[in-house]
C-alpha cells in the first residue's frame, strides 16, 4: 500500500541512516551519496513526498509515465530517467527530463544532442554500463565504453557527469551479494581509469538499490536509486 507522508519519512530518515552507516565503514562523507526516490509506478504525490523531505531528485523509468505525472506534482523536484530509452523517445525524453542515467549507444547520444541543441539546452547524462555482464540488463557492454565516453565528450549540448550500473540477480542471496559487490567494483574501475584517461572528472557513479546499497558505498556509490524501501513494494 502507497504510504502516508509520515511514513515516508521514517523510511527515508531509515535509508539515510543506512547511508551515513555504510560511509562510516568506507570512511566516506555521507555528503557524498545522494539518495534518488524512484517513484515509477507510484502516484505523482510520490514526487511530491520526496520533495517535502528536501530529495533533490526523483528516477522514472518510463518517458510516459514521468510526462503524466510531472503537471500532478506540486512541488519542484528534478526529474531523472534510469529506464532503457528508445530512439523514438530521444526528443521527449530530452524535453522533460532534467538527467538521463541510461545511456548506452552511440546513436541515442547524437539523438539526444540533437534534441537538445534543438531545445537550446544542455543535457546531463551518464552512461549506462553492464558491469556486471548480464544478459538481461540493458547497458552498454565494458569494453565498448572507452568509445562510448569519446562519442559522449564530443558532442557539445551533453554534459557527462558519470556512470551507472544495475547489478545482476544470482541465484541465492549470497551469490546476488557477491554480484553486486563485483559488478560495483567493475564501475568504480572502468570510471577511474577513463577519468584518469580522459581528462572529464566523472565524478557520479549511480549504483545501489534497495537491496545492495551498502556494497555499492563501499565501492564508490555517489548515488543510491531507492523504490522499494521508501514507497513499498510495486
Ligand atoms: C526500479 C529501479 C530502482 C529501484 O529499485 P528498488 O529495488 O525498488 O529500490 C533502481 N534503479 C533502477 C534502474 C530501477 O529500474
């Protein structure tokens, strides 16, 4: 059931405990690690909470489903896509979002600069990678990145600013945790060293789930995506 604000909050002010605990362990600053609500599929008074609560920003995974909410929500929030984006979608998708997390071609980045040289904006995004080689997921695969990132530096209405991964389901418990903890590890890995390469600061690495948010601070997360453990299950 959508919870009340009330509720919300004990469950946000959970997480944030959550995270300054793992940034102890890591000897991080909590500072560090935003906290993206991720509304999809929960009503548009979802956005509203997490602005109330003082979230910057809310993750959608659906160009539609954000369009739709978006004039519901009263308050101002940033809006983020971290769903797989098609083509089609590239001139919406840049009209109404404030970031776009799943980028993982070369041809949706020409799009997406277009679009947004056609908007007289500039677009933050980072680049979707499938660090942890799952078939399932969407994401651009590791070894393609370095040319992936190139692409993404030449076009001049994107801004870069990082990295993101979703890690794969193992078949126990323990084997998801150590997934997680090795797909994580991998991003941190691939952002160093094209950072280092590249000159571009790609400070933003977007990892962390409801269930994996600890090994993914322990890795570098700059961005945990929770759903589940704020608004309940979809
Ligand atoms: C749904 C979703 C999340 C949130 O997952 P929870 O397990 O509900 O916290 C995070 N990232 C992406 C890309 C998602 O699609």
């Amino acid at each position: 059931m959508f919870p009340s604000y009330e509720e919300f909050q004990i469950r946000a002010d959970d997480i944030r405990a959550q995270i300054v605990v793992a940034c102890a362990r890591a000897r991080r600053d909590p500072a560090e690690v935003a906290l993206l609500a991720v509304t999809k599929t929960h009503p548009a008074a979802a956005a509203d909470y997490a602005a109330r609560y003082g979230l910057p920003a809310v993750g959608e995974n659906r160009v539609q489903e954000a369009i739709d909410k978006q004039p519901l929500c009263t308050a101002k929030i940033q809006w983020e896509l971290i769903g797989h984006l098609q083509s089609n979608k590239a001139k919406l998708a840049t009209a109404h979002f404030d970031r776009i997390q799943s980028v993982d071609s070369a041809k949706l980045l020409t799009l997406l600069d277009r679009a947004a040289a056609d908007l007289g904006k500039t677009l933050r995004v980072l680049l979707q990678i499938n660090a942890g080689h799952d078939p399932a997921k969407f994401g651009a695969d590791p070894a393609d990145a370095p040319r992936l990132l190139e692409t993404a530096l030449a076009c001049p209405h994107l801004r870069i600013d990082g990295f993101m991964t979703i890690a794969p389901l193992g078949a126990t418990p323990a084997e998801t945790a150590a997934l997680a903890a090795r797909t994580f590890e991998n991003l941190r890995a691939i952002r160093d060293d094209l950072a280092a390469k590249s000159g571009a600061p790609l400070r933003e690495l977007s990892m962390g789930m409801s269930g994996d948010l600890e090994a993914a601070i322990l890795a570098g997360s700059t961005q945990v995506r929770i759903g589940t453990a704020l608004y309940g299950a979809r």
